[in-house]
C-alpha cells in the first residue's frame, strides 16, 4: 500500500511542477533575428508568436516575397529555440524520466 500512497504523491509532485513548467513557459521569452537583424520574431516558451518586428528599410514593395522569406526564417528559429527551451526544461522537471513510457499516454 505504502508504493501506490509514494506513487500517488510523485504523481502529484509532478502534476505540480508541470503546472509551474507552462507558466514559466508562458512568462519566457525568446527571439531570433534574420536578414541580419532586419526582421525579429520573439515567441514565448511554448513557440507562440507573440510579436513580430520588421526594420522599415526592409520594406520594398517590389520584393515583398524576400520579406516574406525573412519572417519565415525568423519564426522558424525563434520556434526552435523555444522548443529547445521546453525540451531542456522538461528535462529537469521531471529528473530526466522519460515522458513516453511504454503503456502510458503520451504526456506531451
């Protein structure tokens, strides 16, 4: 009895650290650049675009697909670091148990 009460307070602990992992993730932060600075994506933890910024110099209505290439380069890495981020930290909240457990749903 005393291994399901211990494996009922580290499911617990864990469903804590979790809560606290996606609001961490929603409070960071991250941002990638392209075209050498002209345009900036920043995305929270969790890869969610959240502001986009593009160098006015950049904008030449005769090339709007090369802007497009830009955001899209931009969007892409700063996604990558996010989940990179996510990944790392997922890593520490649960001390490096792996969430794919045979016989278990995928948790993430």
């Amino acid at each position: 009895m005393t291994d399901l009460q211990q494996l009922m307070r580290l499911s617990q602990q864990l469903q804590s650290k979790m809560t606290e992992l996606q609001e961490s993730l929603e409070a960071t932060s991250l941002s990638a650049t392209s075209g050498g600075g002209m345009v900036t994506v920043t995305v929270d933890g969790k890869g969610q675009v959240k502001r986009v910024q593009i160098d006015p110099t950049c904008v030449d209505p005769r090339d709007v697909e090369m802007l497009e290439d830009l955001v899209l380069a931009a969007v892409a890495e700063a996604q990558t670091k996010a989940r990179g981020a996510y990944e790392q930290e997922m890593r520490k909240a649960t001390g490096g148990l792996p969430l794919n457990l045979p016989g278990l749903p995928n948790l993430f």
